[in-house]
C-alpha cells in the first residue's frame, strides 16, 4: 500500500528552540494514523508542515508525491484542495449560519451551482447528524455540535486526506465516543487518509490503525493501538495509564524556581 504522506529526516525549530529532529514517519493511504504525546511535542506543528503552514529546516514532507516545501504558494493552495482540516476549536465563522460554514469551502474552490452546493452541505450535515440546524447560528448550538459542523465543513470536498487536532477536547463522552466513530466511518467512506493528533488514549485507541507518540520532537515509540497498549516502554506506558511518574516532565524545562527566586545565594 503506498503512502499518501511521507516525512523525511525532517527537521524544525522555531528561531533557536528546537520542536522536531530527525522526524521519519508514514501515512498510508485509507487508514488513520493517530499521532500522540503530551503538549509541546510537536503534534500541531506535524500538521502545519503538512499543511505548508510551515517550512522545515531540514528534510522534506511529502504529499501525493509533492515536497510541500519546494512549491510556489499557487501549487500549495492546489494542494490544499486535496486537506480536510478540523482545527482544535472548530474554528467556525460566527457570524454565517451553520449551513453558510459547511457551504464556504463549496463556495471557494468549486464552480457549482447553488443548487448542487444546496445538496451537497446538506448531505455533509446529515452525514454528521447536524442536517436540521442548518440554518442556526453557531451561538446557537453546543460546543460538540459546533465540532461536528466543523467535522461536515473539512469533508466538503471529499479530501484524499483529513487532519484533525485534538477533535475530542472538551466534549462529554456521548459526543467523543459519536465524534471517534464518525472519523472511522468518514476515512472509510471517502477512501481518505487520516491524520489524528490528539491525548485521548481511549478514543484514539478505538479507531487507529497505527500509532506514533512524540516526545520533545522525536518519536518514542510506534505501533498499532494493541501493541501500544502492551508496551513496556516507560513512556508509553506513562502516557497510556496516566501516570504522574515517568520519562514525562510536567514542568517546562529551564531553571528551577530555587534558582530564579534565587534562595541559594541567600543561604
């Protein structure tokens, strides 16, 4: 099976801080690949190189057989064409009406008639149980609703490849367990290839076909979900049970506060 995106000895930084080194990593076509660790690995800047949003100061990101850094701003947009992307927070437009959101990608990069685009968002709604609030506002729906218009506007156009950034933070567990499900059943549908960032073990778990986790910009281990889960790597281990313990720091590393309250040179 080929691979939709390939990432090559890749390399970032922003300014001297380093974010990712020495990334290798595969996406195959069809299936859904979650990619895991804990805040500042480097998960959403994946995406955004993926996305072209970024350039990488080494090594290249691959997509469809095109290196995403090396095309002019007009190729990239053409590229773009073929990404779905579901942003963190949805990132719906406030002041259009649900059906307008769905309708704007439509609207954009297509030349069809209103009758069609009319056809069109309203099956992509109905695809995510949403078809009857087309016409609210997004004040006017739940956050998890919101998710779900955002989840109908990244399929609008049938994208080769779906990203989404942490598509379960703060829905309740009806709405996470509903929104894993439709992620499965959307790539599956579309014959797309997914990309999931996110820190929800179970729900990630559920409908992966592979695994990376990331930490401080390399991967740390990979696999399918079942091997994830029998692994014996402190790390994934840390990260799978949720243990407070481990490889993972829970303070951003630099100085300690003994240091910046300067208490040894009092002493």
């Amino acid at each position: 099976m080929s691979n939709l995106v390939e990432i090559r000895d890749l390399h970032f930084a922003y300014g001297e801080r380093p974010i990712l080194s020495e990334l290798n990593m595969d996406f195959p076509r069809g299936k859904v690949i979650a990619v895991m660790g804990g805040s500042g690995s480097g998960k959403t800047t994946v995406l955004r190189l993926i996305g072209g949003q970024l350039r990488p100061q080494a090594g290249q990101v691959t997509v469809d057989g095109q290196v995403v850094h090396e095309l002019d701003t007009k190729a990239v947009y053409q590229l773009r064409r073929k990404m779905g992307m579901l942003f963190q927070h949805g990132a719906l437009f406030t002041d259009i009406s649900v059906f307008e959101n769905v309708a704007f990608p439509l609207r954009e990069h297509t030349d069809l008639s209103e009758e069609l685009i009319r056809d069109l968002v309203l099956m992509k709604l109905h695809t995510v149980g949403l078809r009857n609030a087309a016409q609210l506002m997004p004040a006017e729906i739940s956050g998890g609703m919101a998710r779900r218009v955002a989840l109908a506007r990244s399929i609008a156009l049938d994208p080769e490849l779906i990203m989404y950034d942490e598509p379960f933070a703060g829905l309740d567990p009806i709405s996470m367990g509903m929104t894993a499900n439709l992620i499965r059943k959307l790539n599956d549908a579309l014959g797309s290839t997914t990309i999931l960032v996110s820190h929800d073990v179970h729900e990630s778990f559920s409908i992966a076909d592979y695994v990376y986790f990331l930490s401080k910009g390399a991967i740390v281990a990979e696999g399918t979900p079942a091997e994830m889960m029998a692994s014996s790597d402190p790390y994934v281990k840390q990260f799978v049970n949720a243990e407070p313990d481990g490889p993972v720091p829970f303070h951003f590393p630099g100085k300690s506060l003994a240091d910046d309250l300067g208490l040894e040179a009092r002493s």
